[in-house]
C-alpha cells in the first residue's frame, strides 16, 4: 500500500495499481513495465470513451479509479464523434 500521508490518495493510488497490474498479468509484463501498462490501459480507454454514448462513457468514467479518470477525460482529450 503506498503512504502518501493522505487516505483518499492512498486508496486512488491503490486502486489503479490494482488496475495496471490486471494490465501486467493479462500480457505477461513484469511490475517493470508500469509505464507501459498504463500506455496500453490509455490506449484502450480513450476510443473507448470516443465511440460510448457520452451518457455511458460518464457512467463508465465513474467507476474507474480517479487517477485513471482524470487520465481519459483532460481537456486535450475531447470524444471525437462521427
């Protein structure tokens, strides 16, 4: 468990590491490749976004760890709609 001194950072933390290493293990990686893992998570996640209705894709939103969230929905990241 990471210490950050505050429990609400604690558990974000927590919670998306529990994540990437879901990531790790479905392809193999070791803990190494962290950096990759969430390259692969965001790769995923952001088409994703682009192609759900935005009503779904907020609902989706809201049940990933908020570190991840905030990953997917930065201003640079607008859904693209066809």
């Amino acid at each position: 468990m990471v210490d950050t001194g505050f429990s609400s950072f604690d558990t974000m933390v927590d919670k998306a590491n529990r994540l990437l290493k879901d990531v790790e293990e479905a392809f193999g990686w070791p803990k190494e490749r962290r950096k990759q893992s969430y390259a692969a998570l965001r790769a995923v996640l952001h088409p994703l976004r682009d192609r759900l209705p935005v009503e779904t894709a907020v609902q989706f939103g809201a049940q990933l760890p908020t570190i991840v969230k905030a990953s997917t929905t930065t201003a640079g990241n607008r859904p693209i709609r066809p």
